[in-house]
C-alpha cells in the first residue's frame, strides 16, 4: 500500500471537511448574480428585482439583477444549472413553466434533480375572462352553455403548453366540457383578440385585469387558493363547486449540491426580504400573493406539481417522444 499517498487523501479530505464550514460562514464575499428569465419590465421582472433590493438589506453583498429571457422561462435556469454551486449565482424560477417544458422534452436538465430550491416567494394569479357584454354572469352560466354547445366556444391562451393552456385544459377535463384553444404569442395578444370579438373567452395571468377594472371584461373566476384582494368579487373555481387550483410559483433555486449552511443563509434573507414593505406594494401591484415555502416544502410541493402536470401534458398528446 502507498501509505504517503493514503496520508495525502486524508490529509485532503480533512481540509476540506473544516475549511467548507469556514467558506460558508464567510459567505457571501461578492455580490450575487440573480438571473430573472424574462425581459425587463414585466410582473416577473419587476416583483423579482423588488425582491433583489430587499434582501441586500439582510446580505453584505449586493445581488445583482441579471435579465436571461427565452424560451419561455427556461433559458435563464438552464444557464444557472451549468454555474458553480457556491451560491453566486441564483435564479428565479418559473416553475410550471420549466416543468411543462421538461415534459415536452425541450429542457436540458431535471427541475428536481439538478437545482437546489432556496425559498418559493410568490406566483402567477390565473383567470377565465369573457368580454363584459358576453351573456354569462358566472362560470356556473358558462360551465353550462359550453356543455351544450361542444366544440363552439373558443378561448384564447398565450401558447401551446403555457401554464394558462395547461390550466384550462385541466379545468375542461374536470367539467367534461368541450372547446377550442386558440394560442397566441402572448397576454397582450389575447386581451387584444377577446377585445374584438376573435375569441369567446380568454384564460390567462393578470394581464386582463386593467380592462376587467375598466368594465371592458369580465372575471368569471380564478384558480387559486383564495381571492385576490383586487378581485374579491369573483369566485376561485374551487368556491364555485370546482375541485380545481393551478398554482404558478416563482421559486429562488441554485445549482445542484449547493452547500446547506448556504442554503440556509440565503434562506434566512430572502425570507426577511418577503416581509419587506416595498416589496409588498409591488406584489399588490401585480395582484400577486405570497407563497412562502422554504426549501423542503418547496421541493415537496414542486414534486407534486411536476407529477400533476406530467398528467395533464399526456392527455394533451404534448409529451417528449
């Protein structure tokens, strides 16, 4: 046996065992790169670098907004992922949308295995809109005439395999009704297609809500948990009798391996950062709720996710060949 050499390994596992405590509690020593996988200006970008400015103040080092749009949410992770796990570099994740696309066999690594969740913060509000002179009140009224009338009504969504598509889908699944998606490229597409009439109703983020306030639209329902405070009029579908949410949560992730003394620490900070005054007022701004969990749950909750959407993308026929 070479016993120098056998000295030497344990010598070196001995290092590293002691000095990982000491880089971890000396952390961070540079400012952080928070890469946002969407271009400047939207809910995601704004509510994200809102978060940013906030937790600096519980961070020594700034962090750094970093704007990686394409792909639908899912170049910015996939950039992040390949980084060092030293807690340099974070994301915000998207995280339906990264697993829609994992499902149809367009992303380049595993939205469980190869990333480590730091804290869900906030996510996404879904609504069914119609125009305001449509003739149903509630989504009772419309549930029922889509029935009757398979195949007639059209909604509008911002995609083939977006969140929205996937959402109204499954509600259709439940319900057993009948209609036609029409995808377009985004939001502003599908205000502006229900606005003139191109389509009966549209299924989308919060994009729709100046033209609900301004009496153009109508909220029928939404699907989350509970209420928007902005749109308490409006039942969750669950309220009205449908057994169904459709959260869209924003996660902070990493790397895969990244230490948990360095988990732990980013964990505390943005969790300080969620409570912050300013960041709240943009959350509202948005119409966006607080979905706090920290990383076991949110690993827990992502997993369970993943496996919900898996379902819906094989009914769908939108699985990875």
């Amino acid at each position: 046996m070479n016993h120098p050499r056998a000295k030497f390994i344990i010598l070196m596992l001995v290092f590293v065992l002691t000095a990982f405590p000491a880089i971890a509690a000396e952390y961070p020593s540079k400012p952080i790169s928070f890469v946002i996988p969407w271009p400047p200006g939207g809910s995601t970008d704004v509510t994200g670098r809102a978060l940013a400015e906030a937790v600096k103040k519980y961070l020594p080092q700034p962090v750094i907004v970093e704007n990686k749009a394409g792909g639908g949410g899912t170049v910015g992770p996939s950039l992040v992922v390949s980084k060092p796990a030293d807690g340099y570099t974070l994301c915000s994740l998207p995280a339906v949308a990264v697993a829609i696309a994992w499902h149809m066999g367009k992303l380049n690594f595993n939205p469980i295995e190869d990333i480590t969740r730091i804290i869900r913060y906030t996510g996404y509000v879904y609504g069914i809109v119609v125009r305001a002179d449509a003739p149903w009140k509630s989504i009772q009224e419309f549930v029922t005439y889509v029935k009757a009338n398979p195949n007639k009504i059209t909604y509008g969504s911002p995609g083939v395999g977006s969140a929205a598509h996937l959402a109204m889908e499954e509600f259709s699944f439940l319900t057993g009704i009948k209609m036609v998606h029409v995808p377009y490229k985004g939001g502003a597409e599908t205000n502006t297609a229900l606005l003139g009439g191109h389509v009966d109703s549209v299924c989308d983020s919060t994009g729709w809500a100046p033209l609900v306030d301004s009496g153009k639209f109508r909220l029928l329902a939404t699907y989350g948990e509970s209420r928007p405070p902005r749109f308490s009029q409006a039942p969750t579908l669950r309220e009205a009798g449908y057994d169904v949410t459709f959260p869209s949560p924003l996660e902070v992730v990493g790397p895969k391996g990244l230490p948990e003394q360095i988990v732990q620490k980013l964990h505390g900070a943005f969790k300080n950062a969620m409570g912050d005054e300013e960041y709240q007022s943009v959350l509202k701004k948005f119409d966006m709720p607080n979905l706090y969990l920290n990383p076991e749950d949110s690993e827990k909750a992502s997993r369970a996710e993943i496996k919900k959407i898996e379902g819906i993308v094989q009914k769908l026929g939108l699985q990875k060949k």
